[in-house]
C-alpha cells in the first residue's frame, strides 16, 4: 500500500484514439446551383436544402478493479478504495458481451486484511462511437420573413452504445455492462423570424 511505483498506470480519462469528421452538404437544386435553375415544382420543392453530419469514434476509457464493503477499508472510514488482487490472466476478450465485458477470472478478491495487487486503470471500458446528421432549410415568404426547418437526429444509425461496466470484484455483476447510453432521438424544429 505505500509502493508508489505500483501506483504508476495510465490515467482516468486516457482514450487511445479517437476520431472526428464532419461533412456539410448543400443540395446542388435551385437558382444559382448546377440543376434545375430555371425554377419549377421540383426546384422550389429540392432547393436551398442542407444536410450536415458529424462522426466521432473513440476507444474507452481504463477503470480499476476494485472491493467494496471491505471489513479493512470501512474500519479506516473508507469504501471502494482496495483493489482486487490480479491472477496475471489477459483481461481483454475478443467478444465482449454485456454479461461479460472483460476476463473476470483474471481478478479475485484479496485475503483478509490485505492489499489487492492489480494495478490502477487496467480494465479497457466501452468504446463509442455516434454519428448524428440534420436536414435544414430556409424558406423565404416575404421581406424579412423566414421559416426555418430543421431536421436533426442524435445516433442516427440507432447503434448499441455501452455505458458504465461493473469492476467492483465483490459485485454480483462483475464485468457485466450495467448501462446502455441512450437510442436515437430525433427533433423537429420550425423557427419564425421576422
């Protein structure tokens, strides 16, 4: 419990790699574009539309396997802060599953009235990735006056996102995922101005 060279690990908020792109597309319809500028149904229907869409991609971030409720951490006045002990199995699996994210079997409980030896941030979590997009026009009526529409959608592709994983060593979810991040949402959003 006093070796600070045991302590050294990444940290908390570590991400291996993340990415992020953004695509912006205005539809080539209308006055001033390449088709239909000679104005007609379809022109006024297809023109001054945008479309814009974002990506973000990121690897998870580490988490510690821990006790809780141990008898020696509470009698100190603390909870949560003993580790488990580390057989010195692989952690990360190939397919990890909500019911199992990680190798459980590579911690165990320590022994009575001493310190776990897993190192600090040593389980991978979840990584995410969300593509959203929206669909916009301005439509105007006259003078000043302008009707906006926009169309936007969060995790567009409504794609499985895993939130928070159980690492506590004495849980009966150990390495399941306990939270899902939230589905797609989409809003519709029609502004006046004038």
């Amino acid at each position: 419990d006093r070796d600070l060279d045991a302590e050294w690990g990444v940290s908390s908020f570590d991400r291996r790699h993340q990415l992020t792109g953004n695509l912006s597309v205005d539809f080539p319809f209308g006055p001033n574009r390449r088709w239909l500028t000679n104005g007609g149904t379809w022109a006024a229907l297809l023109s001054d539309w945008s479309v814009s869409m974002s990506l973000s991609a990121q690897s998870g971030t580490p988490f510690t396997a821990r006790l809780v409720g141990a008898a020696s951490d509470v009698a100190r006045g603390t909870n949560g802060t003993l580790r488990a002990d580390f057989t010195g199995a692989a952690i990360s699996i190939d397919k990890p599953t909500l019911l199992r994210f990680f190798n459980t079997s590579a911690f165990v409980v320590p022994p009575p009235g001493t310190f776990g030896s897993a190192a600090r941030n040593t389980i991978v979590g979840p990584g995410q990735q969300q593509v959203d997009a929206s669909i916009a026009r301005d439509v105007r009526l006259s003078g000043s006056q302008v009707v906006s529409i926009q169309l936007q959608a969060t995790n567009l592709f409504n794609s499985v996102r895993f939130g928070a994983t159980d690492t506590v060593v004495n849980s009966p979810t150990f390495g399941q995922v306990i939270t899902i991040r939230p589905m797609r949402t989409v809003q519709l959003g029609v502004r006046f101005r004038f």
